[in-house]
C-alpha cells in the first residue's frame, strides 16, 4: 500500500502497458502532420496542424511526466529506458516535423493573423506567432537546421560527460569527524558545515570541503577542456544564428536587453558592502581570528527540532495567509496525498523540485529531513505548484507554460513570507538570531552569488571569442577575482595546503547544462520583492493577476502589468533595503546579549 506521502501516477497510467500504447499515439499524430507537407499554406491545413500538433505536446508531455518515477530509484532501468526511448523519439520527431518551421515561414505573419482573428477557437495563438515570427531573423536555413538536427545527439554528448565525471564517477572520500571516520557523504558535510565547533573545527570545515570535492578538483584538467567546449559550441551557434554578442543569443527568447543583465551586475557590485558587513558580524560574533568561506553556513544558535509533515504544512499555511483565500484554496491543491514524495532513500534524486502539466495536478519531489530548511524547501515548491494551478485555470494549454525567468518569483515570494511567520514566532533571542542569518544567507545565495556566476559566465565566453588561452589555471583564476569583485575579498585566503579548492567551481552544474541560466534566480527574487511590497501594502490582486497570466505576452510586459518596471534601479530597492533591515536587526540582536 502507498502511503500519502509518496507519489502515486496511477492517475497518470495504470501501468506501464497503457504508457506504451500511448507512446505509439505518437506515431499517429506525426504522420497526420506529415501528411500535411507542403499544404500549409491552405487555412483549413493550417489550423488542423495547430489541433494536431496540441495533441502531440500534450501526448508527450504526459508521457514524459510519467516518467518522474525515475528519480526515486536512480538505478530503475525500465524507467531509465523509457527515459531513453521518449528522448529518442522526440529527436525523431523533430527531424521528421522540421519542414513545419519553414512553411510557416513562407507564409508570412500577415495571413497567420488574418486566419487566426477569423477564427475565435484559434485567437489564443496570435501572442505564439507573433514570438515566431519575433525570432526569425535569427534562424538558420532548412538545410542547415536539418543538418544540425541530425547530429544533435552527438554535438551535445559533451554536456553529458560533466555527468559522468561529476557525478556517476564519484567516490566518496572519508573524514574524521567527532573521533570516528566517517563515509563523507552531502549529509554528513552539510553537518560539519553547519554543526561542528565554530573555533575548533575551522580547519576541520575547510578539510571536508577538500575532500568533498576532491572528485572535482583531481579532475580539473577534464572540466576545464569540458567548459572549453560547451564555450565553443555556444559561440558557434551565436555566429551561426548571426548574432553580435552573446548576451544578445542567450537573452533573445525572453526578449530581455542585454543592459538588464550588465545591470545586475553592477548592482550586486555597488551593493556588495552588505554582504562584507553581514560576514564581519558572523566574524564577531563567531569569535574568530580569521574568517573562511567554509565558516558561513554555521548554526551556532540552531536549536534541534523535530518538524512533522503535517506541523510544516500547518506552518506553511498560517505563513502564507496574506495571500488570501484564492492562493490558499490552490495551495491545498498542492500538497494533497500522493503529490509530494517526501522521504529521502539512498537511491532517490538530491534536492527538489515541482513539476505540472496541463489537465493534472502538480507533484514535488523532496528529500525531507524534518529540519526547519526542508520547511522552508516545500514552500518554495508549493509557490512552484500553485503558480502552476492559477496558470493552467486562466490560461489555455498554449499559453499556460509561464516562462522560466517568472518561474522563481512565486517560491522565493513564499520563502519571505515563512521567514516573517517564523520570526515573529520565535520565542527566544537565539531563535530570532538563528532564523535571521539563515535568512539573510539565503538572500545573498539567491542573489548576489548568482549574479557573480552571471558575471563569470560573461567573462569566461568573452575570453573564448577573444581568443585568450583557457586552461584549469585560467577559469579558476577568474571565476576567484570574480567573486572577490563582489565582495567576496572579505573572506580569509584558505590555508597553503588547501589552495586547490579554487578548482571547486566546477560544482556549478548551471555553467554546463543551463548557460546564462542562473541570472534569472536574482532577477526573480527582485521582483518577488516588489510583490512582497505590495502585498504588504493590502494588495494581493496585483500578484494574483500575475500568476495567473502563464506565458500570455512577454515576460517583462506581464510584470508591467503589476506596475513593475525593472529597467530602473527602484526595481531592486524592495530586496536592497529589506536585507538593509534584515541585518540591522541581527546586528541588534547579536550587540544585546
């Protein structure tokens, strides 16, 4: 029997069997689009692709969803091959469907809009061709493009060899820690980094990040030629699409200006005396001589407890109460039995996430720990599904997909919401101090460390396109005076026998799989900020309105809706003077002992 906090898709399929004969669905639909090569340009053919191929996405979105299953047994290889096959066939597919793009092409934006007006069923793809047409100038021919296609497997292999050397090639090296030696697993490293003696154990802290990372550091060499090539092939599609620079290839699909993301830049710089302040009061208050990077994390005024599933959810929802009925009547929705899987095993994925399609309830993953992080771990996802709740019910199937730079504005809004529930809750000083440098940690890692792997990201490629030399030595070397640019000079320099740890960059997995992906976690924290703001102020509809509006017009043109314009400086002030006040409070706190 299944126990409510673990998933269960049998409302997705029953079985296995049924995912197959799904999977053979595919097949049909494609061939009915197939059939309609080179008919495009007949209205009638048009709209029925527009019918057919919805059916397609939602089939296969379905499927795909299905297969989450994998991530609490990594080592299911029925799952894994399923994964396999699926991925398989939308290569196929894509190859098979890729005349669609150039035939929409020929006929041009005017007639696609005239059809669509005509239509009222179809008025809804008017914003999905205006995008279409909007990317154009940047698309490659049809031949070149079914070039590229056909050896799409192998051109990306090399973002899948950063997998393996980090991760499926791993050993864990051991430590000794409290007079045992112990197996130095993320359980027991998170422990030494958060628990051991502030005074005693600082070495000790250093050395387990050391060899936490050993894996990555051994195999500097390797990551660097890795991040070489992704580079490579990042700048050889921005010539091939014809692009000047390459903020411009990577910010197009959003269609942010590049000055927004140089911006952020110089705002996490102008801003960084915030965070040397927060860390020379953790320096102080730590009683230390020197200060290290490994040192940040500690819970010197953590207290153990204990928090039940049922106690955080009851928690999450007295926090999030300012949000009104309607978000709370979702958020319900959100954590209902079988949706969230909840327990960590030795086999199940790392982390966490949400995860929706259309026509289906969300699911979250965790690994829950009963610690007060893991509350704050399911709020941040439950903004995730609810986002996705008031989507799907305001918008149709094509516009419900809420672009990934919105995509953290709801979690993050919720994380600020639990913080303000939980202090003014606590019940002693050591409560408040412990909730507050957690809080104000958070705030930092979500913004201005992002903004300095932004920052790296840029220089890195910048170094390629102008033909300098890229080695282990070099990107180590700029990703550290990067950081330090931001702020990150307040720290103590490691201990000679540890230097190495400047090839520990490498853990970003954002810098191989998702590139100039990690700007948007700081972009969307400012503006949570901003609807935190209003809130405040008594007005939830404006933030309503906003998860309600999916991808239904740019994203910059939804949060200009809200009031919100991030072209100006004002845009960050909500987060900048809010973490201003954050760490007065804890200075007060830590001065009044």
């Amino acid at each position: 029997m299944i126990s409510k906090y673990n998933w269960n898709f049998k409302n997705i399929y029953p079985s296995i069997t049924k995912w197959e004969e799904d999977f053979k669905l595919i097949d049909v639909y494609v061939q009915k689009i197939v059939a309609l090569k080179n008919k495009l340009k007949e209205k009638a053919n048009f709209l029925s692709y527009l019918d057919l191929n919805e059916n397609l996405e939602q089939l296969t979105q379905k499927l795909g969803f299905y297969l989450h299953q994998s991530d609490l047994n990594l080592t299911n290889y029925l799952f894994l091959d399923l994964i396999a096959k699926l991925e398989r066939k939308m290569q196929e597919i894509s190859v098979q469907l890729n005349f669609v793009e150039f035939e929409i092409r020929e006929i041009k934006l005017q007639p696609i809009l005239l059809w669509l007006h005509q239509e009222q069923k179809y008025q809804r793809y008017i914003f999905n061709f205006q995008e279409f047409f909007r990317l154009q100038e940047h698309e490659l021919s049809q031949k070149k493009q079914e070039l590229l296609l056909q050896v799409a497997l192998s051109r990306n292999s090399v973002f899948n060899l950063y997998n393996s050397l980090a991760f499926a090639d791993h050993k864990y090296e051991k430590i000794n820690y409290q007079n045992q030696n112990k197996i130095l697993d993320l359980s027991l490293y998170q422990e030494i980094l958060q628990n051991s003696d502030p005074i005693k154990d600082q070495i000790l802290r250093i050395k387990a990040g050391f060899k936490f990372n050993h894996n990555l550091i051994t195999n500097k060499n390797t990551f660097a030629k890795i991040y070489q090539n992704i580079l490579t092939y990042d700048l050889e599609q921005i010539k091939l699409k014809k692009f000047d620079y390459v903020l411009d290839y990577f910010l197009i699909d959003d269609n942010i200006n590049k000055e927004l993301y140089l911006h952020l830049i110089r705002i996490s710089k102008k801003y960084k005396h915030l965070f040397q302040e927060f860390v020379s009061l953790i320096k102080k208050d730590l009683k230390v001589s020197k200060i290290y990077r490994s040192d940040l994390n500690l819970n010197n005024y953590a207290q153990k407890e204990r928090i039940d599933i049922e106690q955080a959810i009851t928690i999450i929802k007295k926090a999030l109460k300012p949000l009104g009925k309607k978000y709370l009547k979702n958020l319900k929705l959100g954590y209902q039995k079988n949706q969230v899987d909840y327990f960590a095993n030795a086999k199940k994925r790392s982390g966490a996430y949400s995860s929706c399609i259309y026509n289906y309830q969300p699911i979250i993953l965790l690994n829950y720990d009963y610690t007060w992080q893991s509350v704050n771990t399911l709020a941040h996802e439950l903004g995730h599904s609810v986002h996705s709740l008031f989507s799907n019910q305001n918008q149709p199937f094509n516009l419900a997909n809420y672009p990934i730079i919105l995509a953290e504005i709801a979690s993050t809004l919720n994380e600020t919401l639990l913080f303000d529930y939980l202090f003014a809750n606590a019940a002693t000083r050591e409560q408040k101090i412990h909730i507050l440098k957690n809080r104000i940690n958070d705030i930092f890692n979500t913004f201005f460390r992002q903004v300095q792997f932004a920052d790296f990201e840029l220089k890195a490629h910048q170094l390629l396109k102008n033909k300098k030399n890229i080695n282990c030595q070099i990107l180590a070397n700029l990703f550290k005076s990067t950081c330090e640019e931001h702020g990150y000079d307040v720290f103590d320099q490691y201990p000679e026998e540890f230097q190495d740890l400047k090839y520990s960059w490498v853990r970003i997995s954002h810098f191989f799989h998702s590139p100039f992906y990690v700007y948007k976690y700081a972009f969307a924290i400012s503006a949570s900020f901003f609807f935190y703001q209003q809130i405040k102020a008594k007005n939830i509809d404006s933030y309503l309105n906003f998860l309600k509006s999916g991808n239904k017009s740019q994203p910059l043109e939804i949060l200009k809706e809200a009031n919100i314009d991030v072209n100006k400086e004002s845009f960050y002030l909500p987060l900048i003077n809010n973490l201003k006040s954050l760490i007065n409070l804890l200075k007060n706190l830590l001065e009044n002992n």
